[in-house]
C-alpha cells in the first residue's frame, strides 16, 4: 500500500491518504484538502498536485 500524510504536503493535520495506486492517493487527497481544508479544486495548483505525488511513499515496515 501506498500513502502520504498531509502534514508533508504543509498542513498541519494528521490525515493519512492511503491506497493501492498513486491515482487512488491523489483523488482522496484533493477530496480531503477540499472538505477539511477548503481548498478548492480550481485552486489546486500543479504545485500543490506534484508536491502530493512526490510525497506519496511505501511505509517502511
């Protein structure tokens, strides 16, 4: 499984996406930072989507 914590996108929230695929991780991140965080999806920056890919990791056992 992969996942990315919200905290590494800059948020100060212990929110864990987690899933099968990169794709997975991504939307259930927009869905989050737009509910908890009122991030709108017009104001997802390419930024803000490579700094949530480039965080996405295998936890280490």
């Amino acid at each position: 499984m992969l996942r990315v914590h919200c905290k590494e996108i800059g948020f100060t929230c212990s929110f864990v996406a987690v899933g099968k695929t990169e794709e997975a991780i991504m939307w259930t991140m927009i869905e989050h930072l737009s509910r908890d965080h009122s991030v709108k999806l017009e104001d997802m920056t390419p930024q803000i989507r490579e700094k949530i890919r480039s965080s996405i990791h295998v936890p280490e056992i």
